[in-house]
C-alpha cells in the first residue's frame, strides 16, 4: 500500500512552523501496516496547491491530510477535498469525529471529510498532533481493506 501524508498549513510549509502531525502519521502507520510506503509533502492552506498535491499523487492507495479542517478562514481542505474527489465515503469522517469526541469536545468543530478518487481514498484529519494520532490509530486497521475495496479485491 503506498499512502501519501499531506500536511496543509501555512505556516509549515514556509519554514515557520516544524511539522508535527505528518511525521506521526507516518509513524503509526508504519507501525500498524506492514508494507506500506509513505511518502510526505507540505503545501500551504491554498485550493490549487492542494489540488496539484492531489493529482501528483494519482499512483498512491491512499492520501491522509493533515490540517485545515478547522473554522478559520483558511481551513479550506474538506472544501478542496470534496471538488476532487468523485464519491464521498462519509462513514469515515462520522466516526473520526465521533470517537475523537471521547478525548476531547473540541473533535466536534473538525470539518474533516473523506471520500474517493478513482480508487484513491482522501480521508481529511486534524492537524493537532494529538488528534492526528488518535485519528490515524483508528483508521489505520481498516486501511488495507478499504484499498482492497476499492481495488475490487474484497466482495464482503
């Protein structure tokens, strides 16, 4: 499975701001899949760089965002995400939110979405670090199976 972590922030993508979800992302997941590769890149909070992030990564299973799901003005990548993709898979934002509410309230103001390109899924999560690992870690053990899916590999 090749996943590539899309860090959307401003200020990480100008140098002012290390980032530190991408790299937690990337760590669960090579933890919790075996095989996977991932690759990682940064673009600012802008709709075309999102986009051409996007569409560079036409060979990846699977692209997890990290950033821009918030109520600021430049949180735009579930509006960014929503435009490409050709079917939404809602099921996985619901339960991100719904399970990340346990930890804190605050899970309730993510506007995360997910759906598919091709057979490429986008799934939109926070760019807290905590939130991008509880996140991860609940995605994580399905991720084979919806590439599968996908793939037409699974018929259960």
């Amino acid at each position: 499975m090749k996943v590539l972590v899309l860090t959307i922030s401003d200020r990480a993508s100008s140098g002012v701001y290390e980032d530190r979800s991408g790299p937690a992302i990337e760590r669960i997941l090579m933890e919790q899949i075996p095989g996977v590769t991932v690759d990682r890149r940064i673009v600012p909070d802008e709709r075309l760089d999102i986009t051409r992030a996007f569409e560079e990564a036409q060979s990846v299973d699977v692209i997890l965002t990290t950033g821009g799901t918030g109520l600021s003005p430049r949180d735009i990548t579930p509006e960014a995400t929503a435009d490409y993709c050709d079917r939404m898979v809602p099921g996985i934002p619901e339960i991100l939110r719904a399970q990340s509410w346990h930890e804190t309230a605050n899970a309730m103001l993510s506007r995360g979405t997910a759906g598919m390109k091709g057979t490429t899924l986008i799934v939109n999560i926070p760019g807290s670090v905590r939130a991008a690992e509880s996140c991860t870690n609940l995605l994580a053990p399905v991720l084979s199976h919806a590439v599968n899916m996908a793939l037409g590999k699974n018929h259960d």
